[in-house]
C-alpha cells in the first residue's frame, strides 16, 4: 500500500512515514492535553511595601487579614462582589518553601471558579495568597505579598495581576493604621486617667492639709480655752462669811457699792497689796479687802 507525503509515494511502514506521524501525533496530543506548568518557573508580580511599625504591630495586622476569610482584589460573580470561603494554612504546594528572612503566612481559597485579575484564568482551582513578614529595625518592618491561582485539572498556573497584592496590602494597612488609633486612644486615655487621678490625689492631700490645719487650729483653740478657764479660775474668789461691802475706792472710808453676800463669786482684776479691784458676774467695778475673799473650792 501507498500514500503522498509532500506529493511523494512513500509506502506504508517505511521509515520515512513514522518520521512524518509522530511529529503530528504529539502536536495533537499536547494541543488536546497541555502540559501543567512548573510554578517554580512562574513568576508573579508580587508587592513590598515597608511600615513605620514595630514587627510585632504589624504582624498583628497580618495575621488579622489572614484570618479574615476573605481573597481581597477579586471575584467569581458580579452579584458577589467579595470572595469569601477562604482560610489561613501553614503551607501550600502553590508556592515553593520560603528560604528567605521574615515569618511567612498562607491563605487560600479552594473551588473557586475562573477569578478575576488573574492571569488567562480558567476553570476550577484554588487561590493561594503567601505574606512574608520581615523585621528591619525596631521600629520598621516590610511586608511581601504574592497571590497565585491553580487550576486543579491541569494545574495551569496563573499569577495575579497586581490588583490581589494591592488589596491585601491596602488591608493591612488599614487594620494597621486602626490598631494604632486604638493604640493611641488608649494611650491617651490612660494619659487621662493617670492625669484624673493625679488630680484627685492632689484634692485628698489638700483635703487632708486643711482637715490637719483645722484640727490642729481647733486643738491650739481648745487649749487656749482651757488657758483662758484656767487663769479665769485662778483670777476668781469668792466672798468670805458673813459677806462684804464693795467698796467705790480702795480705802475703808470709801462710799459703798453695793454688798456682796458670803460665797458670792468676783473676778480679780487689779492687785495691791491691800486690796482687790474686782468686777463681779453682773459686770460691777469695785474694791474689796484681800482678807475677805478666798478661793474657789
């Protein structure tokens, strides 16, 4: 048996004609079934961006969006314009392990559907999202993001065309910028507190300063008083039996007052040897002799 080849007979089962069908043969095959693609040739887009914020700040951020749920920068359907159904993984074979400095984090979506801002996607696959976190100094850190998409029948690979990276950072950054607002206000309220109880305190000292100056003003007042009943007691005597004439002036021929009857209490206000100038309870100036009076039992 014959067939043409180039308008050219060349028998059947001659080399020349297996030359000539296996070439066709694996054209047709790998146009029916493409080969999978290495994702360790594949290069994405990927993004860096450094934060004014201690290592510790911002991996909280990170880790809030990696946990989120939720494949920021794109789509399946129009009417659902949020990804949802994502998790946070230690690792995935989407990505080749990381050699480099900093702690990585992973989310992923799984069944998700020709995403958009990927690359020719197509089909049924998975979307991988990798964040690595690098400490700089103490108060700076950078953050890498890279985002892939697989899919699962024939593990075509598909990176993403920055619009997935940009979302993610821009996330960060807003948890990131709001823990510091929280930072702050708490901070400031603290400042606050500590400024109300400063405040406070400075009341109760000066609350307890006047109530010590009080006591202590009400103390030297009480004993002032005790001085004055002393004296007081010391200057009074009481008229000897049978009673007394209160004399106008210090002599025995002086006009009488008044009389004063036995026991009847004076106030000592001049002394001479002789005699007492004295006022009694109703307030009366006069004079009597020293020997008439005595002291108070």
């Amino acid at each position: 048996m014959w067939t043409t080849l180039e308008s050219r007979p060349v028998p059947l089962g001659t080399p020349a004609l297996a030359c000539a069908i296996i070439p066709a043969f694996f054209l047709v095959f790998f146009t029916v079934f493409p080969p999978a693609f290495s994702n360790n040739a594949l290069t994405t887009p990927g993004l860096m961006r450094e934060f004014s914020a201690p290592v510790d700040e911002v991996r909280q951020a990170v880790v809030y969006v990696v946990r989120d749920q939720i494949i920021h920068g794109t789509l399946v359907f129009d009417k659902t314009p949020i990804l949802n159904g994502a998790e946070a993984v230690s690792s995935t074979p989407l990505f080749d392990p990381w050699t480099g400095p900093g702690e990585v984090y992973y989310k992923i979506r799984k069944d998700t559907i020709a995403p958009r801002h990927f690359l020719d996607s197509g089909d049924q696959g998975t979307i991988a999202v990798r964040y690595v976190v690098i400490p700089i100094d103490a108060n700076r850190t950078r953050v890498k993001i890279d985002a892939i998409y697989m899919e699962s029948a024939h593990r075509a690979f598909h990176p993403s065309d920055g619009t997935v990276e940009k979302s993610e950072m821009k996330e960060i950054k807003d948890h990131l910028e709001a823990q510091q607002e929280a930072a702050a206000q708490a901070a400031d309220a603290r400042r606050r507190a500590l400024s109300a109880e400063l405040v406070r305190q400075s009341l109760v000292h000066q609350q307890e300063d006047e109530t010590s100056r009080l006591n202590s003003a009400n103390a030297e007042e009480k004993d002032l008083q005790q001085q004055v009943t002393s004296l007081h007691h010391e200057l009074e005597r009481q008229v000897k039996s049978p009673g007394a004439d209160l004399k106008a002036a210090p002599f025995r021929s002086a006009a009488t007052v008044r009389e004063l009857p036995a026991k009847a209490s004076v106030l000592i206000l001049i002394v001479t040897p002789h005699w007492l100038g004295i006022e009694t309870p109703d307030g009366q100036h006069g004079w009597l002799p020293t020997e008439q009076l005595e002291q108070l039992p």
